[in-house]
C-alpha cells in the first residue's frame, strides 16, 4: 500500500472536543443531491432488492475510478457526508454509487427484511453489480460508522471474498467491536446518541410498517429505548441469532483485520463518543491496513480549522486526496 501524507486534522477553535464536533456536524445543512442521479435496483438474498444511487463526473466511459459509499446506522444515500463525499469524488473524476443498505433511504420499500451490521451478501450484491456494469475500473469501498464495520467484514471473510474490481476500502470510524459500542453508549453523555440512534430505528421500522406490506417483524411494542436491547429483541432475533451477545460478536470485525488483503485505509478518532478508540489498541492488523488517528474529529464531524483545505470538512478532502492518488497511481 502506498502511504500518502496526511495532514494533521486541527479542530475549529469553537469545536474542541468530540460532541462538539459531532453534533454541530450532524446538525449542518446537507448539500444538494448531485446531478444526474440514476436509480439501480439490485437484487440480493430473501428476495429482496437494494437501491444504488449512480453518479459519474461526464469523464469518457472507460477505466476511470468508482467509489462506492455505504451509510451508517439510521443514515441513507442522501446523508449529508454521503453527499458531501459524492460532490468532491465527482470533481476528481470518480464516478460514484450510494447503496441504500436494505431497508433504508429509497428502499424502504425494496425489501422485506432489515439490514444490520453483518449483511456482507448486500455488499457483496452491490460490489458485483457496479463491477458487471464497469468491468474495467477499479472500485474502491467507502464506508461511514456501521458501514465501514460492514465494508471490513465483508474484506475479512473467511475464505477472503471475490473482490470483483474492489483494490481499496476506505473506513471511516468502524465499530470493529460493537458490544464495547453497545457499553460505551451506556456511559455519560454517550447515553444521548444512544436515545438518538435508537429513536431513528424506531421511527424506520414503524414507517416500513406502514408502507412496506409482509415486512418481517417482531412486533416488538413499544420499542425499546436502548439501542442494546433493540438489538436484542428486533434486530439479533431477526437476524438468525439467539441474541445481542452472539449478534454483537459474529458482526464485528475485530478479529476479521488481521485477514484483510485488501489495501485498506481507517480513520479512527481518539475523541469519538459513538465509537471509542480504545479497541483500535487491543485489535491487530493485517499488513494492508493503515490506521489513521485523529484527534477532537468526534463522530463523522471533523469540522477544522480554516486554512489547509477549501472548506472545512477536512474528512471529506482526505478521503478525496486518497482515491485521487490510488487513481493517478493506476494510470
């Protein structure tokens, strides 16, 4: 793996600490939807059908580079670093390819049952449609939060997968060990996003239950108010697991890194309230992973200081600087 320098984040000098960072992040106004968006369905296990949002920078039709980008929990295609990151990969000539995870975003209506952090087969699905539709450029794998925990375990499969034209993944604060996340958001003012997190999936279901007819069910009513034991009693049950503790453990990717052959990029934050660093420690990677730590980022905020960048989101410029340099590298 090529080691391109990356500069140090620096925080806005009013946004210091990791909930400052954020919530203040989360709270900006998107921007818009980029031009020309075509809508894929695509079809993956229980029949049911994932939607790729497709954008390419009008470059010729030939060998130029594809990123697909997965969300995060409660998050879709039209998030704001979604969309952020679409932009800026659209003016380095990239084509682009937001997949909403099953269940979310466009696809609400598209599927029967649920994602959650162990659906590698929705990856795998999508990873082989972008391919069989640009056979000839590479593509590299972009995940935020639960979809970057996604994008390492489909890389770290036992035997590894059939990449397709996948020769990079990007990771961007992966829960690699989810029953710490599940502890961590049961502590301090970590208890809030975990309100936050849980609210949205009980707004998600209940909606699919109103338009989405046969959706797979628990009827669980009323929901809990703690991401754990949502999981618990929806999403491990669902799944196939006996419960939170087997589903936590088979769907994180800790013990899967040191498998990864894939060239792979983290970026992990010492401040992050969602996701805690320490596990980043405690873990041991494989020799195509480089770790990235950062500090006073927060949680998908990385809100910096104005000056080394255009604008301040100084993630979405690294990601963009990275694939730039793995394409220029290709030529």
């Amino acid at each position: 793996m090529f080691h391109l320098a990356i500069p140090e984040f620096v925080p806005h000098r009013l946004l210091r600490s990791g909930n400052a960072q954020t919530v203040v992040a989360s709270l900006l106004k998107p921007p818009g939807e980029p031009p020309d968006t075509r809508k894929h369905l695509v079809e993956t296990t229980h029949a049911d059908r994932l939607v790729l949002h497709e954008n390419q920078s009008g470059q010729p039709h030939g060998r130029q580079r594809q990123v697909l980008l997965l969300h995060g929990l409660g998050g879709c295609h039209s998030s704001g670093y979604m969309r952020r990151t679409s932009h800026r990969l659209l003016d380095i000539g990239c084509g682009v390819w937001r997949l909403d995870q099953r269940g979310c975003g466009a696809g609400v209506t598209s599927a029967r049952w649920h994602h959650h952090a162990g659906r590698t087969e929705d990856l795998r699905a999508a990873v082989d449609y972008v391919s069989r539709q640009r056979p000839r450029s590479p593509l590299t794998i972009v995940g935020f939060s639960l979809g970057a925990n996604l994008a390492l375990n489909w890389a770290g499969g036992d035997p590894p997968p059939k990449s397709g034209t996948v020769d990079s993944i990007v990771s961007v604060a992966p829960p690699i060990d989810l029953q710490s996340c599940a502890r961590n958001l049961n502590r301090g003012l970590s208890r809030c996003y975990d309100l936050f997190f849980s609210r949205m999936l009980r707004q998600r279901v209940v909606e699919r239950r109103r338009v989405q007819p046969g959706i797979v069910d628990r009827r669980v009513v009323p929901f809990p108010y703690k991401l754990q034991r949502f999981d618990d009693q929806f999403t491990a049950p669902l799944a196939g697991f006996s419960g939170v503790d087997e589903y936590y453990a088979v769907c994180s990717s800790f013990y899967k890194l040191v498998r990864i052959e894939i060239p792979t990029l983290i970026v992990a934050d010492q401040s992050d309230p969602v996701v805690p660093f320490d596990m980043f420690g405690n873990c041991e990677l494989s020799g195509a992973i480089r770790l990235v730590t950062t500090r006073s980022g927060g949680h998908l905020g990385y809100l910096s200081q104005p000056g080394a960048d255009p604008d301040r989101h100084w993630l979405t410029w690294r990601i963009a600087d990275w694939i730039d340099q793995l394409s220029r590298r290709a030529i």
